[in-house]
C-alpha cells in the first residue's frame, strides 16, 4: 500500500505507522497497572529482579516476556497458554476500535518523553526508511522470533527515533492535553500515560507527515530483526508486515544516552591490567564511582577512554598506542567507526589483548546499571570495564551509512514499559 502523498514511481516509502486493536490490562482484573508492567525483556537480567516482577502481581508481563519454563519449548507453551488463558478471562481485553496510542513518560528529575505507538511497516535496511546502528546475536533472535510465533503477538514495544517537529509533534502534545485511557508511577519513579487518537482525519494527518521521514532503532535491535524474519516466513500482506514500536521525534523530545557496560567473567583486575600494560596508560584512582566516572568523561574528551573496576578501586585506561590501534581496528569503515571507544574495547581489548569472544555468555555480560556492574566484579573476581556513552548524532550518521555498531554499544532512554499496551495479529 502507498505511504499518503507519495507515488510508488516517484518516490520512495516512508514510515507507515498503522493504527491497531491495543491490547491491554482491564485495571480492575489487576492489582494495579504498575505491578503488571516490566522494563523490556532485555533489561530484565537479574534474577531477583524477575523475581520481584513475579511477585508483584500473578499477571505480570514478565511471565509472558520471560517465561521461566526449563526448555525453550516449555517456555514459550508456557507464554502462549498464559496469553490466553489472561485473554479467556478478560484480564486483557482488546479495545474497540483500531487507534495510535500517545504514550507519556515523565519523571521527577524533569525528563519528558512523548511518541507514538503503532503497528510499523517492517522494511530492511535498503530501503533507507528504518536504520539500525548495531548488529544482533542470531541466537536471540532466533529466541525472540519463536516467542512470537507462539504467543502470535507483540508483546512489547521497541524504541525508535526521529526528526520531525511538524503535524504529528502537534498531535501528540494536542492529545496529551486531553484525559488520558490510563495513568500509573512505576517503581522506578516514572509516570505512564496513555492516550488513542482515532480520528480517522487525525490519523491521516500523522500517516502523511510521517511518510516523509525515516527513523533510527533506538533500542530494540534484536526484536525488529525478529520482526523482519517473521515478515519473511509469511507471504504478504499478513500482520507479520508490521511490528509493534514506540515511534518519538527527538527534535521535540531528546533522549538520554547511556554507556551499556562490560563484565568480564573469568578475568580479575590485576591480570586484565598486566596484559594492557604498555598498550594503554593506566593510572589507579582511588575516588567514589561518580568522581571517576567524571574522569572518565575528560579523558574520554581527548581520545578512547575505559575504566576498570572489581578490585576495589578504579583504573583509568586511555592514550592507547596507536600502533597497537593501527593492527587491531577494521579499515574498511569511516572514521567515526574506527574510533568509537565500543570499537577500540572489542577489536582490540576483547579481541588481541584479553581474547574474550564478545558472544560468548560464560564470558562477557553487558549491563545497563554503571553501579551494579561494578557490584558483581567485586563479588566475582571479574573485571568490570566501564564507557562513556556516545552521542546521539554519532549514532544516527553512521546508521545513515550503513554501518552498525559494535553491538551494546549504546542505550537510549527511558525505554517503554511493557505491559501498557500489546499488540494481538489476529485482532
């Protein structure tokens, strides 16, 4: 189908946000809506963390994200029979008609997120219209895409950004204006908020504005790589043509970003620190986590930066040998590659120096929290390796060319909850 205002000889397709049935939790089948929620799936990585989402409510999203069954087989029957034993007993009913969902994220600290969530066009690379900036372990998704099949669902939204601040920047903030279907704080102290536009001349409006536009994934990687593979199985048109997203216009609403951390399983800091010896200066600073961080960000202004902790203090490591970095970094890619720090950790420490492979799980963990990755060197015997995170506009040139990332390399937010809206494809 065409995008609204453009001819398929003329001009390329843009973003096509579709309007769909939203799933979601009937609030009083629940004990609230914010015990039914979860951070994304792949935020969710420690135990007690899916434990208390467990325990918060018996219809907790996490048990259909990350169900807990011993085979994968196991686990995703076991998520598909929860889906609709949930939807058999009206704990998630769909709405009546198909609607975009204006959905808010605001916190105390004065951070505002608005979007859209939609049902989007699933296109590759190639076609320009949706740019990735990391690559994907194919064993998750594989895990994602048989999750999916099973449960024949959406379960949760991905993240991905814009630059707009045109007609559907004004419909989202106009409906914001408005009482919204639903409003909940989750424990990490941020407000939800969800509204659906389904005017049809609205919806119209938005289909027109954004068939102009292209958008980069924010966070998310793995799950539209699920959703091309899915589209792929099915003969179009079908529902696996579109993927569940949450779709925000940075230029209206920027988003923060974060460093994705390392710990190294089986590496303890000392003898992480004699094999960099030479390759890297390394001084030793003995200050809290936030004063080191601080000099990881200066040193991080002049060059590729890391620190080092799981010994009870922290290493700083910068001005590399370029030697070292000439024999070590690809350079069949631009510059801005060449000399990201995720690019100098995986090609040259992971790879020469401490020859850990970035896929192997027994060896490597990537955490979001800065805080608890130094936690579990600590108590492990690992070597916990800490980044600076990259800027936006980094990220969205070299997606623009085509070239991805070393994978974790970065993390956008706030991400969406899970939980405040699903998408069901045989509604």
């Amino acid at each position: 189908m065409n995008s609204a205002g453009h001819s398929e000889a003329m001009a390329p397709r843009g973003l096509e946000l579709t309007p769909f049935r939203g799933l979601r939790y009937d609030p009083d089948r629940v004990g609230s809506l914010a015990a039914v929620t979860s951070p994304p799936y792949d935020v969710v990585v420690r135990p007690d963390g899916l434990h208390q989402l467990q325990d918060a409510d018996p219809y907790n999203i996490v048990r259909l994200i990350l169900p807990q069954a011993t085979t994968p087989s196991a686990r995703n029957g076991q998520a598909a029979d929860a889906l609709r034993h949930w939807l058999a007993e009206g704990v998630l009913t769909a709405d009546p008609e198909p609607a975009l969902y204006v959905y808010e994220q605001r916190h105390a600290d004065g951070m505002l997120q608005r979007g859209l969530i939609g049902a989007l066009r699933v296109s590759e690379p190639s076609e320009g219209i949706v740019f990735p900036h990391e690559d994907v372990i194919p064993p998750v998704v594989a895990e994602r895409a048989a999750l999916m099949r099973a449960t024949h669902a959406n379960l949760e939204p991905l993240l991905l950004t814009y630059r707009g601040n045109g007609t559907t920047a004004e419909i989202v903030d106009r409906t914001a204006d408005t009482p919204p279907l639903l409003a909940t704080t989750t424990e990490d102290g941020y407000r939800h908020r969800l509204w659906a536009i389904t005017d049809p001349a609205l919806l119209a409006r938005v289909r027109a504005d954004l068939a102009g536009h292209q958008a980069l994934i924010a966070d998310g990687h793995h799950r539209w790589a699920t959703y091309l593979r899915l589209s792929a199985e099915h003969p179009s048109p079908s529902p696996w043509d579109h993927g569940l997203v949450l779709l925000v216009d940075t230029v209206r609403y920027p988003l923060r970003v974060r460093a994705i951390h390392r710990l190294l399983h089986g590496l303890p800091v000392a003898q992480a620190l004699a094999a960099v010896k030479g390759a890297f200066r390394v001084r030793r600073l003995e200050t809290p986590l936030a004063e080191a961080l601080d000099a990881l960000a200066d040193a991080a202004c002049a060059g590729n930066a890391f620190l080092l902790a799981g010994d009870g203090a922290f290493h700083l490591l910068d001005h590399p040998d370029p030697a070292l970095l000439a024999r070590t970094i690809p350079t069949d890619r631009p510059p801005a590659w060449r000399t990201l720090d995720a690019t100098v950790l995986h090609s040259t420490l992971l790879d020469h120096v401490w020859h850990i492979p970035e896929d192997d799980p027994t060896r490597i963990a990537y955490i979001h929290d800065t805080a608890a990755t130094v936690r579990k060197a600590e108590r492990g015997g690992a070597t916990a390796v800490l980044l600076h995170p990259v800027r936006e506009e980094v990220v969205r040139d070299l997606a623009r060319q085509g070239v991805t990332m070393p994978r974790k390399s970065t993390s956008f937010g706030p991400k969406p909850a899970s939980g405040l809206v699903l998408r069901a494809l045989d509604l």
